[in-house]
C-alpha cells in the first residue's frame, strides 16, 4: 500500500510543478518590476532635483508610476515648469502627461502631453499653443541622449504681448528629429535637426510674400557646440553658446506655398548684441513681392546696382528658381543684396 501511496504524491507533483514554477517566476517578475519602479521613483526625483537647483521648477501634479507588469508609466494630472533663468520669471503649464517605457526596451522613453501649453513670458508677453496630438520619444544611453522625435498634429500658437497685435501660427502637422552627428570630429558637439511642417499658415508671411495658400516647409540643419544647452534654453546657455563658437548651418530648406517655391541654404549665429546674425543663400519662383516690393523690378534694378553680375553672383541654383542676392541678418537688419528690406529690427534673445 506504501509503495502506491508514494507514487500517486510523487505523480501529483509532476502535475503541479509547471504552476508552481509559473506562480514562482510570477512573483519574481513582480519583484522585479517593483525594483524597476523605485528607481524611476528615484531617478525623477534627482532629475527634478537637479532641475531646480539649475533654476528651473518642475512640477508634476498627482504624480503616479504605474505599468504593471510591462512597462512603467508615469502620469502627471498637468505639467508645469517655473524658470527664473531668463530674467524675468517664466512658467509654463500643460494639461495631463504620460511618460511610457517598456521593461524590455529600457533605452527608450515615449511621451504623451494634452494641451493646450500656456506660457507667461517675459516683458509681459503670453505664448499659447495648442494641438490636437501630442508625441515624443526619446532614444538614450546611460542617461545621454542620442535622438529626440516630436510629432505633433493640429499645432496652433498665439503670442500676444502688451500694446502689439497678436501673432498667429497654424498647421496641419508638425515633426521635429534630433540626432547627435555621427560624421563631424567630436569636438564640433554637433546635432542634426530636421523639421517638416505641413499645411502652415502664418498671417505675417502672408502679407510679406502676398500670398494667402497654406505652406509646406522642409527644414535640415547642423549645430554646433551644443553641450552649451545641456543647462537648458536660457540666457546663460545662449551666452556659452556663442562663446563658444556655436553656429546653425543651415544645409536645405524647402518651402512650397501655393504656386511658390523657395530653396534656402546659409549659416547662423548670434552677434555680440545677443541677435542673430548670419546670411542666408536663396532661389525662388512663383512669388511677385517681397515686402510689397514687385520681385521683377527688384531684380532688375539689383541686376544694375551689381553690373548684372546677379546670376553670376549666386551659381547652382535648382532649375526654374531665380536665384536672388544674399539675404543678409545683421545688426538686427535685414538686407537683400544691398537694400535694406522695410521690416522692423530683430530683437535680442536675450
């Protein structure tokens, strides 16, 4: 009878070994995401720590880490950063935020942010922008940085500012890709940037170029020495920036508005009156004023001041663009070949 006994227990635990094993890795894996969660617990919190004590207070209202059991989600009920880095004091505040990351796919953090963004600017000025999506993923190793993707859909911006009209921006959709350079010497710190914006609708350009039509705007650039932002976008980060050398080389710009077609190439950055100064390489076609200036008789007449050395001035432009002078940003001016454009003067940035 003993023998039998014994070999129905020892059956019996055959049978339930897989749940054992299963309730057993269960409780690992439990464990193990708890442990995950302190130390996103603890990494935000040095973060935020760390923020403030570069000036900057951030604010995660009824923050929660959830996820369980794959990935590890921390909510904010809204969002909001106070900055006294630029002068005057800034706060900026969204609605409810999401940050994802996967257990599995450590390096890689996408967020979710509802708007709309409101932000109280310096010299009185208000900025508010909203959207109707809002997408970020941030690709990093060991905490650095290597690529940041924005995407947004239905992106609109007011900024209003004390005695002056409002300005307005719209689009159907917004994408913005930054990634370190893996070609310049590591010296130059650069970044690439690429923007892509469709259907933009910016009144002010309207009523330069004189065309109504929604735009589309394709934007690739370098820039160097930007571990000066590693502080942030202030006043203090622009000064070591410029300090240091930093530029923005502008490598192609594609704008189609309407009929209109502009091809840009140029460089930037920021003159010791803390404005941006630089020149700018274009080709155009489609678009008959500049400012309320006829482009044909700008041309013209550009063509005569420069012994009709134009063409010769501005060589490899794309097929069926007409290549026009240099526009130049200095001093807060903005000139075309020899002529200073009718626009008011570029403000410092800071």
């Amino acid at each position: 009878m003993t023998a039998p006994a014994s070999a129905r227990r020892t059956g019996r635990f055959w049978l339930y070994l897989p749940f054992i094993l299963i309730a057993l890795a269960a409780l690992a894996w439990t464990g193990f995401w708890f442990v995950v969660r302190g130390r996103v617990a603890e990494a935000v919190d040095v973060a935020l720590a760390r923020e403030a004590g570069l000036g900057r207070s951030w604010d995660c209202a009824n923050r929660t880490i959830t996820g369980f059991p794959f990935r590890v989600e921390l909510r904010c009920a809204s969002l909001s950063l106070t900055s006294a880095r630029w002068g005057e004091g800034v706060r900026a505040q969204t609605g409810p935020a999401v940050a994802v990351g996967q257990i599995y796919t450590p390096g890689l953090v996408i967020a979710e942010i509802t708007g709309p963004l409101q932000a109280s600017l310096p010299e009185g000025r208000k900025l508010e922008l909203g959207w109707t999506g809002f997408q970020t993923s941030l690709s990093h190793k060991a905490g650095d940085p290597e690529r940041v993707a924005l995407v947004m859909t239905g992106p609109s911006a007011t900024l209003s500012a004390p005695g002056l009209a409002n300005e307005t921006w719209r689009a159907a959709s917004l994408e913005t890709h930054l990634r370190r350079n893996p070609t310049r010497p590591a010296t130059d710190k650069a970044v690439d940037l690429a923007i892509a914006i469709k259907g933009s609708v910016l009144p002010a350009l309207d009523t330069l170029l004189g065309i109504a039509e929604p735009g589309d705007v394709d934007i690739q650039a370098t820039a160097t020495q930007t571990d000066a932002f590693r502080i942030g976008l202030n006043p203090d980060a622009l000064e070591a920036w410029r300090n240091a050398g930093g530029q923005i080389e502008l490598t192609k710009l594609v704008s189609v508005k309407g009929s209109s077609r502009v091809e840009a190439t140029g460089q930037f950055l920021l003159d010791q009156t803390h404005r941006v100064s630089g020149q700018v390489q274009a080709s155009l076609a489609g678009i008959r004023q500049i400012a309320g200036v006829p482009v044909g008789g700008l041309m013209s007449g550009l063509g005569g001041l420069l012994g009709g050395r134009l063409s010769a001035q501005l060589p490899g432009a794309a097929p069926g663009l007409t290549p026009l002078p240099p526009v130049v940003l200095r001093e807060g001016r903005v000139y075309l070949g020899p002529i200073r454009l009718p626009l008011q003067p570029l403000p410092p940035l800071y």
